[in-house]
C-alpha cells in the first residue's frame, strides 16, 4: 500500500464524526481529502463561511430554475470558477452537467480532474437537486 504525498493535505472528514466519547475526530487524506473538499465547495454558499466569506461556489441560486441552455453554462462557469478559487490542487479536465430522466430536477455532475504533482486521474459525481420538494409537500405549509 503506497501513501500518497503529503502536500495533498490531511483535515477533517466530512461530513464530521467522532470517536467514542468524542474523543478522535475522523480524518481523511490525499484524494479522498480533495474529493471531500469539493463536494465541500459545491455546497457551500459565500457568506457562509466565517473567516473565508468568499468561499463556496453558490450553487443555490440555481435553485429552482428553469434549466436551459443558458441555466447549464452559468452552472458549468460558477463550477469552474469555484475550482480555480479554492482548488488548487486539481487541473479540471472537464464537466459534464447531465438532467436525469427518471428524476425530475435533478442534474448530475461529473467531474474529471487530474491532482496536480502526482499526474492521477479522478472522476467526482456529485447530484444536484434543484427542486427538492414537491407542490403537494408544500400545501400543507402557508
């Protein structure tokens, strides 16, 4: 089993967990880190962040949107700007953005990237759900 190098970092899994009693905090490393970090960056909004209000690639303004050609590149341009801000371990090779068929509102999307340095190959999917209640759930709430 080979480690992977130490300037891909080492922080926090995520989501959190922790030990028994509290006592150890999950942590990740290398790529899995990276992965973390941008599923991280997608679904965070600026302003969120205490100390980094910039961070985060302000995927909920998309929410609720009708997608179109032009919804998909604003989508496609926040992602890649959010990567090139708070990324940089990665080369973005490409992003698919791909509407299910079996799931209204629901965009999948595929990243495929290279980490920097160590020249491995990754693909991250990540869903995005822009509609994530229905008409008849929302009746019952005024």
């Amino acid at each position: 089993m080979t480690s992977e190098p130490a300037f891909l970092g080492r922080g926090w899994a995520w989501p959190p967990s922790f030990g028994p009693g509290g006592a150890d905090v999950a942590m990740v490393a290398g790529s899995d880190d990276v992965a973390q970090s941008l599923e991280i960056i997608f679904a965070t909004d600026p302003g969120e962040r205490v100390m980094r209000e910039a961070f985060g690639a302000a995927l909920t303004r998309f929410m609720f949107a009708e997608i179109d050609q032009t919804m998909l590149t604003s989508l496609r341009g926040a992602i890649l700007d959010a990567i090139i801000a708070f990324e940089p371990r990665i080369q973005l090779d490409g992003v698919d953005i791909v509407e299910s068929s079996d799931t209204p509102g629901l965009l999948t999307i595929s990243l495929h990237y290279t980490l920097r340095g160590t020249n491995s190959r990754y693909n991250l999917v990540y869903p995005f759900y822009l509609r994530e209640a229905t008409a008849g759930a929302l009746a019952g709430h005024r």
